[in-house]
C-alpha cells in the first residue's frame, strides 16, 4: 500500500516492509520517512515489519496549504495504524516525531500500541515561557522562520551542520549524508517547514506524558543543540515514570546517523 488517506483526504505516503511484530517510525524535520534508512535495515534484519510514512507536507505525501498542529498529525498516525489493523504495534518516534507519540495515546489511546520509543524528541516542552525557564528562546525560532523564507535551501544545508554535530575539526557523517539530508529536505512543502517550526516549538505535551501507560525508552544525545537534552530528554524520563532513559554522551541531534549500530543495538533490544 503506498499511500493512505487522512481523516480530511490528505494523502501518505507509506511504506511497509518485513512481517513479524510491527514496528512504526515516525520521522524528524525537516526530513522524511527515509531517514530510517540504518534503523529500517537493522529492525528487518532482526525480524520485524517495518512502517515509514511522511509526514503531511513532506516527502511524497500530499502537500496541504494547512493541518500542520499536532491533533491533526496524531490523527494522521492513527490514520496509518487503524487503515494497516496494526496490534501490538511499538512507535519509535525521532525528534519532532515524539510529539506524534505523545499526542496519539493522549487522543487514541494506548490499546493498539505495545511500546514507545522517544529518540531526540522534542517532547516535552521546548518553548520557553515562565513555566518552562530552561527552554529554548522565542527568537530561535522566529529566526529559523526568517531564515527558511529568505532561503530555504542555504538554512537546510547550515541546519544539518549542526543537526549531525558537523564542526571545523571533526564530522561524524559524510558529505553523501549532508547532500542526502538536504535532498529529502527539499522535497517539503515551504509552508509546511514553517509551520512545523511553531507545532514543535510551541507544544506542550506536559498534559500528555500521563498517557504514556506502556513501556517506554527515552533516548538522547548530550551534545544535541538542535533539541537540548535538559529541557527535552531529561524532562521526559522525569515524567514519563518507568521510562528508561539512555543518554549518548557527546552525540549530537542526528544520531540515527552518528551512532546507528548502537542506536539499532538498543532499539532492538528493547522492543524483543
């Protein structure tokens, strides 16, 4: 099946690979569902089905002038779950994409889903406001929405720099990988890179950690500038109880592409 349709008709791209218990990833901005290209070898190799999708407005899903708040991308996830009659199914959901897992079992619930897996997430609260002192200025994010309308393709190619932890001494990905990151990039809708900015900036999921009644591994670089560890990783091990928290000493947000053998190592350890 390559695509499935949301409640409001918008279409995703899906793909759907393996058998075995399923196992759905959920991607990061500004990228695509191929941004598990490791993970999804590694997790088909160890037995599993695996699940990609797009999330509306970027990769080859449909493209909408508008949607782009977390009710509606939970909804769309569930879209995917319910359309494949997935039971049991374990998300992993990758920076932006933890906000889909806090937001689904806070709206859906917690029936179908076997686990959760937060790597890099924006969960819970970036924002920073007089609950949050510790989160990231308003200004960033208005100067990432200044900086994607000026020139979206210059912000992409300095925004991987520092998504992968890319300095003038040391890189720990390869420029096939910068050049990789850009292209699924750029196959976003401009509108939905802005938007985006404010749905994982601006979110509080707070109010959903209580919905995490299932098993869940929190996993996060100590180095991450792009999601800071305190204010996001940090916070969520501290309200989700039960979580088991692995914090990368060092690594940066991109860690899907960093460190993938250990990440691969722990995500199939935890979800067997």
């Amino acid at each position: 099946m390559a695509f499935i349709e949301a409640k409001d008709g918008t279409q995703l791209h899906v793909k759907d690979m393996g058998k075995g218990r399923p196992v759905v990833l959920i991607h990061g901005w500004p990228l695509t569902g191929d941004m598990f290209e490791y993970q999804t070898l590694a997790l088909l190799g160890a037995g599993f089905r695996v699940i990609t999708y797009d999330r509306r407005g970027f990769g080859q899903s449909g493209h909408p002038a508008d949607g782009y708040n977390y009710d509606v991308f939970a909804d769309d996830l569930a879209s995917v779950i319910e359309s494949l009659d997935l039971q049991s199914v374990s998300l992993v959901g990758f920076s932006m994409g933890g906000g889909e897992i806090a937001r689904y079992l806070s709206r859906h619930g917690a029936d179908r889903i076997s686990k959760a897996v937060l790597v890099a997430s924006v969960a819970p609260y970036l924002f920073k406001d007089e609950s949050n002192p510790d989160g990231v200025d308003a200004s960033v994010f208005e100067g990432m929405k200044k900086d994607i309308r000026e020139d979206r393709f210059a912000f992409l190619q300095s925004f991987a720099k520092t998504f992968y932890g890319v300095g003038l001494v040391t890189s720990p990905v390869s420029q096939g990988i910068l050049d990789w990151s850009f292209v699924l990039g750029v196959m976003a809708s401009p509108k939905a890179t802005i938007d985006c900015v404010d749905a994982f900036g601006k979110t509080d999921f707070r109010p959903d950690l209580a919905a995490f009644t299932i098993p869940t591994l929190i996993i996060h670089g100590t180095s991450d500038k792009t999601v800071p560890i305190e204010t996001s990783g940090r916070a969520a091990a501290k309200g989700i109880p039960g979580a088991k928290f692995i914090e990368y000493d060092g690594e940066p947000h991109g860690l899907f592409a960093t460190v993938p053998d250990r990440l691969n190592q722990d995500l199939i350890e935890f979800l067997a």
